[in-house]
C-alpha cells in the first residue's frame, strides 16, 4: 500500500535529506570562495538531476505512478521557468561587478532564502485552493496574463539599478562603495554598514519573490498535492547555481527560450482554467511542457540568432 503524502516522517525524511545536501554543498565542497569552472558546474548540474531523477524513482516505489508522473512534469516546469531566473541574475551580477569567486555564495544563500519562501507561498497557495475554489481561475487568468506579457519582454531589459527593493534597502541602510572579500556586513566608523554584496543578495530574493509569482501557481495546474508542489520546487531550485555557472557564456544564444516558457504559461494557465470543464492528463501536460523548453533550447541552437554588432558592421554603422 502506498504512504500517504501526509505523512509526517516522509516530510522530516525530505528536509533532512535537504539539510544534508546544503550542509555538504557549502560545508565541505565549497568551504572556499573560488571561481566555479564550467566542467564542475557541469558535473554539479549532473549530480542534482540525477539526485531529482532518484526521488522521482523513489516515489514511484512508495507512492505510486501517478505521483512520479506528477513529481516529473511539475520539476520540470520549475526547471523551465528557473532558467529564466538565470538571464535576471546575469544582470544582477553584471550590473554590480559582483567578482566571480563571489557568486557562488550570493547563488547558495539566495535560494537558501528562495527554499524557506516557496514553502511560504505553497502553504499559502495550497490553504486557498482548499477553501476557495475559485482561486484556482485567479492562478489560471494570471499565468495566461504573464504568458503573453513574457512575449513581449526581453530579458536584457531587466533595471535593476533602479528596482524598489534596492531603492528601499539603501534608503534604510547605508552600503559601502566597496566589496569587502565574502563579508555582508562590516563594522566602519562605530556602525554596522551593508557591503554591496548584501545589496546583491536582497535584489536576487526580490527577483526570486516575483518568479516564486509565476511558478507556484503553475505547478498547481498539475497537482493539488503541497509534498509534490514542494519538492519539485526545491530540487529544481537546488540545481539553479550549478546551471547558472554551465550556461552563464551561452545564455544569450537561447534568445527562443523566453517563447518556450511562455508557451509553458499560458498552457497551464490554460489548464487550470478549464480543469473543471476538462482534466488534461498529466500525461499530456507532461509533453506539452517538454516540447516547451527542449523544442526552444534546440531551435534556438538550430536557427541561431544574428549577431546585431556584426549585422551593423555590414551597414557601415559603428
């Protein structure tokens, strides 16, 4: 007979597991700041999809088919919409000439603080649909909304030098000029003072609140079931740093991606406003969602985008 998913130890058992991983991530591999190079974070990238692929295995096992089918198709719709947390964090970074050995722990605390607000938000998402039915045409009208606004959005134009939750931070705490090595926070003058490597990570939690927006509401399109939505979060999430560091030279070649992941929005937008008309199988939404990401990523690589500075060139122009 198959646990329940309600179960308290099967909860206790995921967040040790959890615990175990980061304590052996920043503890132990990554006790030193360096610069992570593209062959470990490749290797890192394959250690967590396998590690995904595994507890996929595992529910099968001991929760059953429907539950692992679940599990794949909501991790990688979170996997999907990840991805686009990576051209933010481009910007992020470039924006402050965040140095590169730094990255890796700005990455490991913001998902850190990213894992404890999706928890948040799925607690709170799972309580709405519970006693309020018609949240789920909310969730639904939402997800179609930025589907479409997501066509028209490129991902360069992100401002973050201008964004409220900068604006806000600096206007209550004052931020050196400086980096001061792996240091947050500095004793200067008698008062404590921010270094610009806080200022980084509060702009990356803001920018993965406004995701967590997009992405909780989706995975319910899939499953009602707060176990399932929760650990597909987290083990997507997991991954982020690791593809971070594989993808950060070529992120800019996959320019059809931002289509795939609206086409992804707006079909489990889609889903959800329908599903008391018509279930789509989770099946079906299985390969919808891959066709998404994997049809964007290959035509992207297939039908590669023109370089502008090298089209301009050929005009003449500087």
């Amino acid at each position: 007979m198959p646990l329940s998913t309600s179960n308290p130890w099967i909860w206790i058992a995921f967040t040790a597991l959890v615990l175990v991983l980061l304590i052996l991530d920043l503890g132990v591999f990554h006790r030193k700041d360096k610069i992570v190079t593209f062959k470990e974070a490749a290797i890192w990238s394959s250690i967590w999809v396998t590690l995904a692929l595994s507890f996929n295995l595992g529910l099968y096992f001991w929760l059953g088919r429907s539950k692992a089918l679940e599990f794949f198709t909501g991790y990688l719709i979170e996997l999907s919409l990840s991805v686009d947390n990576l051209f933010v964090f481009l910007v992020i970074f470039s924006t402050f000439a965040l140095p590169r050995h730094l990255m890796h722990r700005v990455l490991f605390w913001g998902i850190l603080g990213a894992m404890i607000m999706r928890a948040v938000f799925i607690g709170l998402g799972a309580a709405l649909i519970l006693n309020f039915h018609w949240i789920i045409y909310v969730f639904g009208g939402f997800l179609v909304f930025t589907g479409f606004k997501l066509l028209k959005h490129h991902e360069g134009e992100a401002d973050v030098a201008n964004s409220r939750a900068l604006k806000l931070f600096r206007r209550f705490i004052p931020v050196t000029d400086e980096y001061h090595d792996k240091n947050f926070v500095i004793r200067r003058g008698g008062r404590l003072m921010a270094t610009p490597l806080l200022a980084v990570l509060v702009v990356v939690e803001a920018t993965d609140v406004m995701f967590a927006l997009d992405s909780i509401p989706a995975i319910f399109a899939i499953t009602r079931d707060p176990f399932i939505v929760y650990t597909s979060n987290i083990f997507a999430i997991l991954g982020l740093r690791s593809m971070f560091f594989m993808l950060e030279g070529v992120m800019s070649r996959f320019y059809l991606l931002r289509f795939g992941l609206a086409f992804i929005l707006i079909f489990v937008g889609t889903k959800m406003l329908i599903m008391d008309i018509y279930h789509i199988p989770v099946a079906v939404s299985l390969g919808v969602v891959a066709f998404g990401l994997f049809g964007s990523a290959i035509g992207s690589i297939i039908w590669p985008q023109k370089d502008p500075a090298k089209v301009d060139s050929k005009n003449g122009m500087p």
